[in-house]
C-alpha cells in the first residue's frame, strides 16, 4: 500500500475507534492504542469534525428514497394477511 492510502487508513480507523468508544469500549481502546492515538485513551479524543466539502446532496436524497421504498415494503409485509392464515 502506498503511503497515502495508509495514512487515510490509519485516520479512519482512528475516528472509527473514537465514534465507536461509547458503544464497544474495549475494542475502541484496543484499535487507538494499535494505530497509535497520539492520547493516553481513545476516551480523551474530540469527537472528529464534519467536512461539508465532503457531504454528497445527491447521495443522501438517494438515500431517502430508499429508506421510503424499504418502509413501505416492510409496512406491507406486517400489514398484509400471513399465507397460512
């Protein structure tokens, strides 16, 4: 891998291990101790910072459509009548 794609590694890991300290704590510390979290504990970081620059419009109206379409077919299947009735 070349360095740059580590590096962007190692970041998202980093900030996957910060969001995912409240949840699973000692696999949070474990990951920010092995990518070397420049604090004593993933406990002590700043949760990490939105870039705007980085939010895709289309993708989340996309996505809004989906969850609309996923919706309506699961309130047909617990709404319609079971075959074996």
């Amino acid at each position: 891998m070349s360095g740059s794609t580590l590096k962007t590694l190692r970041e998202v890991l980093l900030d996957f291990s910060t969001l995912a300290a409240p949840s699973v704590p000692f696999i949070a510390e474990r990951l920010y101790r092995d990518m070397e979290g420049l604090k004593a504990s993933v406990h002590l970081e700043k949760w990490p910072k939105e870039d705007a620059r980085l939010i895709d419009e289309r993708l989340l109206r996309d996505m809004e459509w989906v969850r609309h379409i996923v919706s309506s077919g699961l309130c047909l299947l617990y709404t319609s009548p079971s075959p074996r009735d």
